[in-house]
C-alpha cells in the first residue's frame, strides 16, 4: 500500500485488490496486472488524465468518506501534488 498527500493535504491510501483491478480494466482499460512493465508506464505517462482517472477508480470509496466528489478529487492534484501520487 502507498500513501500520498494531494494538495489539499488529504491523505490517500492507494491498495490494489483484484476487485479494482477488475474496476480499472472495465472503466479506463488499463490492466493493472501489467503494474511495472513498460508498456504500463507508456501508457500511464502519455495520458495523466487516463492515470487520475485510474486512481479516483482505486481511491473513490475513500473519496465518498472524505464528502470528496470526482471533480474535487481531480482539482486536489497539481504542482508537487502530482509527482508525489
């Protein structure tokens, strides 16, 4: 499990489970399987909005805790914020 601050300084906790696996492939057709190769990384890297959409797929039942709606989710990520996530 990694944790990251975004920046708005709320802490999230990113934990993979073949739930969100299944989640992410159906939703942004990435194969988090494939977490490490290099054509995992292309593609994360020639499309940040694809990466931030995988990760409010993993993060959204800590969003809904945290009253964080998608679009707040997305606005909490800039600068420093990016890089440390």
């Amino acid at each position: 499990m990694s944790t990251f601050k975004d920046s708005k300084e709320r802490i999230w906790n990113m934990s993979i489970t073949i739930g969100t696996v299944k989640a992410v492939r159906q939703l942004c057709d990435i194969n988090l399987i494939d977490v490490g190769s290099e054509s995992f990384f292309k593609t994360l890297v020639a499309d940040e909005v694809a990466m931030f959409d995988m990760f409010f797929i993993i993060l959204k039942d800590q969003a809904k805790e945290q009253d964080v709606d998608e679009e707040s989710f997305y606005m909490g990520f800039e600068g420093d914020a990016i890089e440390r996530a």
